[in-house]
C-alpha cells in the first residue's frame, strides 16, 4: 500500500455536519418554544463560519466561540436569552447528529479490510465530536480520535499534526496521507506538515487558492485508488 496511516477529518468528509446543525438547531429552539425561521439559520451559519475562521487564524479560543456565536446572533435579532445556556444545549443536541456522508462506512470498513490505520483529526468540540462519532456505525473504526480541543491546536497548526505523530507513533511522514474537505484547515494544514493530501470536493467547487492538494475527489470511494 501506499499510505500505511490516513488521517480523515470529520465534518463533511465522513459526517454530514450540515445535517447535524440542523437537528441541533431545531430542537434547540423548540426547546426554547421559539419558532425557527430561515432567516435565523442563515444568520447563525454566517456568524459561527466567521468564529471558525478566526479559531483556526488562533486568534479565538474554542470557548469563547461556542458561546460568542450565540451572543451575536441574539443581539442581531434582538432577543433577550442566556447565550451560555442556549449554547449548551445547542452542543448536547449537535451530539446526538450522527449522519454520514453516503459511501464512508463502506469506505472506512474497506479500508480497515485492507490492513490501513485510520485516525480522525478534527477540529472541534470535544464533547461533540466523540457523541457524534460514537452513535454511528463507525464507531470503533478508528485507531484515534483527534481533536483539537485535546491538543490546543487546531488545523492546520502543526501541532495538531504533532499530538497525531505521537499518539499514533508515526516517524515516516511519506506513508501518511490526510483526507478532508476544507483547504484551509486540512489541506494547507497537510502542506504546513510535510504530508500528502487528498481533498473531498463533491461540489466541485473551484479552488481559488493557492493552496494545491496531491490529490482530488468527488466521491469517497475515489481515494481507493490513491492508497
């Protein structure tokens, strides 16, 4: 085999997140007897995408976003609600959003079949991330599960990559490969390492960046052939 070790992130390469924010949203708002309209879903993705942006830049913490984002959106449409509160609640509920993205089971179980070792890197919060990962069918899929939270770094900080290396004792960076969907977060955080790299770009959306993967997919089942 090629790689001996791929590293996967979570959200939107294996997990569908957007369905798991919906669920969260939702039931958090009738929880809070508040009708949800689309206009407060735009707000909130608009608000929590710019925190995201800044938490990987480091220049906000992981705590400060999860709360930040439900004081922003509150004072935009001029509600009166406990934003910490609210945001527990929301993360409980994103817990429970254990939705994958179609083909990754059949992918991740050829994968295990086929003697590779396979981790998840994420950025994200911790409480989160193992709920969601530990309701679905891949449960017990992973070597490790790696979140930024645990590391204090996020990608594409190298040192994230570092808490990876040694927790999976990698010492041959050439037999490692990354697969995500974000190319500022996995793939340049690949690059920033020194490790392939494989973008999941079912949208086919341009790049526009200067931030070039090894390889490109469509679909998951593609990078068995890189492999």
């Amino acid at each position: 085999m090629k790689y001996e070790v791929v590293l996967f992130d979570a959200d939107d390469t294996l997990f569908d997140y957007s369905l798991a924010e919906a669920h969260a949203l939702k039931s958090v708002f009738i929880e809070h007897q508040i009708e949800l309209q689309p206009s407060h879903v735009e707000l909130y993705r608009s608000v929590n995408q710019q925190l995201w942006n800044d938490f990987e830049k480091g220049t906000v913490t992981l705590d400060f976003l999860r709360h930040e984002r439900f004081r922003r959106m509150f004072a935009e449409v001029q509600v009166e609600l406990d934003a910490i509160h609210f945001s527990e609640r929301y993360v409980h509920y994103l817990g429970e959003g254990s939705f994958l993205i179609e083909g990754s089971d059949v992918l991740i179980h050829q994968m295990r079949g086929s003697g590779h070792r396979i981790a998840i890197i994420t950025n994200g919060i911790k409480q989160t991330q193992h709920s969601r990962i530990g309701r679905s069918s891949l449960a017990n899929s992973f070597e490790h599960i790696i979140v930024s939270e645990d590391t204090g770094y996020s990608k594409p900080h190298t040192g994230i990559f570092d808490y990876a290396f040694d927790k999976l004792q990698i010492t041959d960076k050439s037999k490692v490969l990354i697969v995500g969907d974000s190319l500022t977060s996995d793939i340049q955080g690949g690059i920033n390492y020194g490790i392939d790299t494989c973008w999941y770009n079912p949208k086919r959306k341009r790049n526009e960046t200067l931030i070039k993967p090894t390889y490109e997919i469509q679909r998951l089942d593609e990078l068995l052939q890189y492999i």
